[in-house]
C-alpha cells in the first residue's frame, strides 16, 4: 500500500494499481490520481507527462485530456482521434444532405446551397448546441441611453451539452437598409446564429456565404438572399396566395411578362415591398 506524497488528506490510503485509475478521496473539492508509480497527485498538480500518462485510463475526466493540445497527444490517440472524426463528419454530411429540405431549410445562390435559419436550427439542434448573442445587452443598453444605432454587428456563441463554447459566428445589418431597428436587429442575430452553426459543424464545403445583391444592381434576385426575404414577407401577408400575389406585382411593377417573380431586379425591391404593404392594407389599385 502507498500513502499521499501530495498534501492528500491523513489516512486515506490506497492501493497500488496496474494502470492509471483516478482516486476517491476523503477531499471531494478536486480529484485526485494515482500514477504508475503510486504516487497521489491532484488534477490541478498534473504535469503534461502526467496527463499523457493518464490518457490512456477511462477513468480520467475530459477536462484533464483538454489539458493536451492536439499534437501533444500520443500517436495511437491522435490517430484513433483523426478515424473517429473523419467517420463523425462523413455521418454528419450524409444527414445534411438527406435531412435538410431545399426551399426550407436552404435555398441556392449561383448554384451553390445557402443555408437558411430552419437548416441551421436543424443543425444546431442535432448536434445539441445551444446559442447565445452576448451582444444584446450592449446594445440594449445604447437604446436605453437613447444612442443612434445605424449598424448592428453581433456575435453569436455555439454552447455544448456541458456548457463548452464550441463555436462562433457574426452577423452585420445597417438599419437603413433594413428599414428599421427591430428587423435589423433580427437580421443580425440570424446571420450570426447561420454563421457559427456553419464555421462549428465545418459546412462551409456545402453551403455559400449569403452575398446580398446591391440596391442598385439590375440582377434578378432569382436564388439570393433578397428574393428569401421578399417571400417569407409575401407569405406573411397573404399566406398561400403569396405566389400569385408576386407574380401580378411582377408583370404590373416590373414588366417581367412571364410573371415570375424571382426575375425581379434587386433594384426594384424597395418599389415590391411598398406595393406588398399597400396590397395588405387593401388598395388592390
């Protein structure tokens, strides 16, 4: 039997043991382990070569392995490490691709996938990640003071189960562009929240960057993240007949004789949204 070499408590005593174990001790404020050499050491005592040591025991608790970066653990471990991530992504890919639902959860900007808010709540809730904007109080805090706010950039964090930061993202809306605080505001915390779930879960292979189209520009927001915003909105006000609402605005604002409505330009989306409101307010004129 071995006594404490390491201020653990009088009498407790433990015996020698083959591999690495972690120690119940009579002090529950920290844990303590016995090295191959008997020896009682606390966690916060552990050297790296003790937690190398340590690595291999099931019994030593994840915040002790996160003392070690990545290539400072041993080559068995990095690469059993490099197979299970590599086998966790292919899986978390092939569920993107068969959970997540085009003109749901995504749509598509010049041919390539754009991860909408439904998808990245998909993502984020199957990964079990939870989000937090620390940035609103700041913010909350300037209207409070009655401070101007023409721009909004926030960040968004990405918590695991056990409270771990474990992603990050950024979100920029001008309020003049949008209209108002509130649905600049809004617009924020969703790119910010799109983003971190893409940077955490790595999708940026699969999903583009939302590129917004200039005010002035004469493309057609066909697939952009304008013509999203201008559904959603349609859909709001007119519920399933929001199609053909836009396509009538289409043909009499735009002279887009096909009446779709995704061939409308960017720079008459000003010009599309006041006509949405004076249609739900009732003039059919």
């Amino acid at each position: 039997m071995t006594t404490d070499k390491h201020n653990h408590p009088p009498g407790d005593v433990v015996m020698d043991a083959p591999e690495p174990i972690e120690v119940t001790t009579m002090d529950q404020d920290e844990r303590h382990f016995m090295l191959a050499d008997g020896t009682i050491v606390a966690e916060s005592e552990l050297t790296t070569d003790d937690v190398i040591a340590l690595e291999g025991s099931r019994e030593v608790v994840a915040s002790v392995a996160h003392q070690l970066a990545p290539m400072d653990v041993t080559p068995q471990t990095f690469d059993a490490n490099l197979q299970r991530r590599s086998q966790n992504r292919a899986a978390l890919m092939h569920w993107v691709r068969d959970a997540l639902v085009a003109g749901t959860d995504y749509g598509v900007i010049r041919d390539k996938p754009s991860l909408w808010q439904p998808g990245a709540e998909k993502i984020a809730g199957m990964l079990g990640l939870s989000h937090h904007f620390p940035d609103n109080e700041v913010y909350v805090a300037r209207i409070a003071r009655g401070e101007p706010i023409n721009d909004i950039l926030l960040r968004c964090f990405l918590f695991d189960q056990s409270g771990n930061k474990v992603g990050e993202g950024t979100g920029a809306r001008s309020v003049d562009e949008d209209g108002s605080l509130n649905k600049a505001f809004k617009m924020a915390q969703k790119s910010a929240f799109i983003d971190a779930v893409k940077r955490c879960a790595g999708l940026s292979e699969v999903f583009t960057q939302d590129q917004p189209l200039s005010e002035t520009s004469n493309e057609p927001i066909e697939g952009t993240p304008e013509a999203d915003y201008l559904w959603s909105k349609a859909v709001e006000a007119f519920g399933e007949e929001a199609g053909t609402v836009l396509e009538t605005i289409a043909v009499r604002l735009c002279q887009i004789p096909s009446g779709k409505w995704e061939k409308i330009p960017a720079n008459r989306m000003r010009d599309v949204m006041r006509r949405i409101k004076q249609m739900q307010q009732g003039d059919e004129s």
